[in-house]
C-alpha cells in the first residue's frame, strides 16, 4: 500500500448532481436563510416557502465538511469526449452540499442529492434556500432525524449515505447507531454497506453476517462491508463465516466479497478452495467466476487446475473455461488453445474453441486455420 488514499466514487450509491455555479456563491436565484442553528434555518425556510403566493416543492441547501477520499460529479456529463465514463483518478471533491427536496404536500423531505459545489447543475425549476455553513454534528442530527420521521425508503437511503461521507467521529456513531437501532429497513442495509468504510470495527459486521434471525439483505451488505474493510484480518473473518453460515445468498455474497479483498493472493486461495472443494456445485461456480476475474498469474493456473482436475465434474470445467474467457486476451487466448488441443474431454475442447472464437484474437484465427487444415 502507498500512502496515497484512496478516492471513494459515490456514483453507485446517489445521483450525482453538480451546482450552478464554477465557484460556488449564494447566487440571485438561491434565497439566503438566516437563523441560530441549522434547524432553525430549515424551519424559517419551510415557513417562507409556504407563504409564497405559488406553493411548490423547494430545495433547502447546505454545505458540511466531508470526509477524505470521496469524489462527487467523477462523470463530467457535459463533456464530448467519454461522456459518463469516469476518469481513472476522479479527484477529490472537498467543496460539498447536501439539498433536500421538500414536498409541501406530503410536508415531507421527498429527495436528497450531494452537489459538488464546483460544479453545474439544474433545480429543476424549483425555488432553492440557502442554509449557509452546517456543522457537521448538527448535520449528522438534522439527517438523523429526517430518517426517524418515517423517510420514504430511497430518501432513507440517500440520507444514510449523505451521514456516511461526512468527516469526524461523529459519522461513525451516527452509521452504527442506524445500523442497530434503526426501524427503518433500508436505513439499516444502507449503513451496512458503509459501515466498513468508516469503522474498523469487523466484529460487528461479522455478528451482523453470522445472525440469522438478521434479515438475509442486511447480512449480505454487512459482508460486502466486510470485503471493502481496511481490517487484515477481514479474509479470515469472511472464511470463518463462509464455513459458519447456511444461507446460500449469504454465502455466495461472502464468495464476492473474498474476491474484492483487499489481501489479493489469500483471497484466491480461498477461491480456488471453494472451487476445488465446495461439495455445493453452484457455490464452485460462483468461486470460479470470480476467480476468472481476478489478473494475475496465481489466479490463472488455479483456474487452468480446476480444467485439469480429475476431482472436477464437466460443468464445474466449463465454468472455469468461461472464466479464463473473461480474462485479458494475453491470458486467456493461450490458455484457451491450449485446452483446445490438449483437454480429454471433447465438451471441454468444443467450449474452448467457442470462447475462442469470441475473441477476434489474429492468435485464435491462426488457430482455426490450423484446425481447419487437418
């Protein structure tokens, strides 16, 4: 590991959304809110926006100190060139506001988005209020108490993520407390997945994993949260598990999250096990799978092991010529002419010769030509 941190991509998690303004200013078109506290201020903007003449949901905004690491607006939408592709280093965004959308007929907050500040974006027509500088606990409780307020799933969602990215010791308590206290369902699964990211604290996630009275999406983020964790031991903890556990869509969420692990050759070791010895058929897929996915030498020759292995049912064989399929051509093409030529079994040779031919490789052509010659 390098001393460089890593920058974390918040694009699976919430709609990134960028703001109006290069370098961001209250603008004309944001109505400034003065108050005491933060919830002072989103209380006198609620009143405001009801006494307009027009009554329509309104965006009520503010700025928070956010955590290292996290990139928000990574996809320049704007730009010709790789429109929606992120840049193999997204930059980190240290200039950060959560909006919410309030919806004054439900009286309720209906959306939330994470702006990059430096950024453009569109309201959407809607009148947006301006909250100024939050501190980041009386942010964390502002949020905290949206979700308690029966948050409409997505918006808890939303929200339990936009707590995750905030900076201080304070994020940690706040993700454990939703994490074990919380009635709202997805608040919990939420707080899962993120709780690996701001915690160090593996034991919780594994009790979370090994619990099955839990409800089965909760552990299976928990594993997930898991196989992201900074903890070394974490792959020992995710093997422990696998053997523990009988919930095939827990085991097959341990399975992906050993494979995402930071501690790469022991995570093959522990794929290439399952592979060669899980008495579960699908499970030795699920390993193989994941294990074609992984680069690297080590994870290669287990896979040209398992084609080989006398141990090794056919279809069990043919998952792992489809995951040396699915590896960089330099691989894959060799191995695969290889098996073409060599393997026993005519099943085994013909899907081969089939990934072969996906590959448009001039390495595979002049193969075929050779086949076809004798």
């Amino acid at each position: 590991m390098t001393n460089c941190r890593p920058i974390l991509s918040i694009a699976i998690v919430l709609t990134i959304c960028t703001l109006t303004a290069q370098s961001f200013q209250v603008q004309q078109d944001f109505i400034d809110v003065k108050g005491p506290t933060l919830s002072a201020r989103m209380e006198s903007a609620i009143k405001a926006a009801r006494s307009r003449p027009q009554i329509m949901p309104f965006w009520m905004g503010y700025s928070f100190n956010v955590r290292p690491g996290v990139s928000i607006g990574a996809y320049d939408r704007q730009s010709k060139k790789g429109a929606g592709i992120p840049a193999a280093a997204p930059p980190e965004t240290r200039n950060v506001g959560v909006f919410l959308l309030h919806d004054p007929d439900r009286n309720s907050i209906t959306r939330l988005e994470l702006y990059n500040l430096d950024r453009r974006n569109e309201f959407g027509g809607h009148p947006v209020y301006w909250l100024g500088r939050a501190e980041n606990n009386e942010s964390i409780k502002l949020l905290q108490s949206i979700i308690t307020d029966s948050a409409a799933p997505q918006v808890a969602e939303q929200i339990t993520s936009a707590i995750a990215l905030h900076d201080g010791t304070d994020t940690i308590l706040a993700i454990k407390e939703l994490l074990l206290g919380s009635s709202n369902q997805k608040a919990r699964t939420t707080a899962a997945f993120w709780y690996g990211q701001v915690s160090t604290d593996t034991s919780l996630l594994a009790q979370l994993v090994r619990n099955d009275k839990e409800y089965t999406e909760l552990r299976k983020q928990a594993a997930f949260s898991l196989g992201v964790s900074k903890d070394k031991n974490s792959l020992n903890t995710l093997q422990d598990l696998y053997n523990a556990v009988a919930n095939r869509e827990v085991k097959e969420q341990i399975i992906f999250a050993a494979s995402i692990n930071e501690a790469k050759d022991q995570s093959i070791d522990f794929l290439l096990k399952i592979a060669q010895a899980e008495p579960d058929r699908e499970m030795r897929k699920r390993a193989l799978f994941w294990l074609g996915q992984k680069a690297g030498e080590k994870s290669l020759q287990g896979l040209r092991a398992v084609t080989t292995s006398s141990d090794a049912d056919a279809d069990v064989q043919t998952q792992a010529v489809f995951a040396i399929s699915q590896r960089p051509a330099n691989e894959a093409v060799p191995a695969l002419i290889n098996l073409a030529k060599i393997h026993p079994n005519p099943e085994i040779r013909k899907q081969a010769i089939f990934w072969l031919s996906q590959t448009g490789d001039e390495r595979a052509l002049e193969f075929f030509k050779q086949l076809l010659a004798k």
